[in-house]
C-alpha cells in the first residue's frame, strides 16, 4: 500500500506528469485526499487554481519557515516572487555542478 502523502499549503511543488509537468506551482488549498489546488500567479492564480494529485507532485520545499510569520497570506504577487527565486536558485544549482 502507498504511503499517504499530505502536501501542506505554501509549499513549492513540481509536476511530475501532465501537460504541465516539470512546472514549479505552489500549493494554495486542498481539498478530498489525494487532491490540492496549486497555483502560479499567472496561468492558475488564485481565483482559478489548478486541481493536481498529490502523487504527480514532487514536494521542492517549504516555500515560507512555518512560525515566521502569522497567518499565511496567499497573493499572486507572493506566488510569483516565490516561484522566481525557486526558478533562480534550481537554475544556479544546474550551471554549477
């Protein structure tokens, strides 16, 4: 049996599969397991996200330190500025390897 994975909301994921797969989005609801509502701020932002399995995704990290901060605001902005420095940072880890 697979192990029951549970993908908190702010967390910056990857598809796995899918028309958008290898596509950074972060996690902005959830709903019945195994589905979440991911987004990216601009094709899937807030008002539409896009609903995604749980098992096409790969968790990349927390995209906010839990406790730092109060309540989780959730914009597009803050979606995208997220998804840039994840972007930014996976494209520095590949050109220096």
């Amino acid at each position: 049996m697979r192990e029951r994975i549970d993908i908190p909301v702010g967390t910056l994921v990857k598809s796995c599969a899918g028309g958008n797969r290898n596509s950074l989005y972060v996690v902005v609801g959830k709903l019945g397991y195994p589905y979440v509502w991911i987004a990216d701020g601009r094709k899937y932002n807030l008002d539409k996200p896009k609903k995604k399995n749980c098992r096409h995704l790969q968790i990349m990290g927390t995209s906010v330190s839990i406790g730092s901060v109060g309540p989780l605001r959730i914009s597009n902005e803050w979606i995208r500025s997220v998804l840039n420095r994840a972007s930014e940072k996976l494209t520095r880890e590949v050109t220096h390897v």
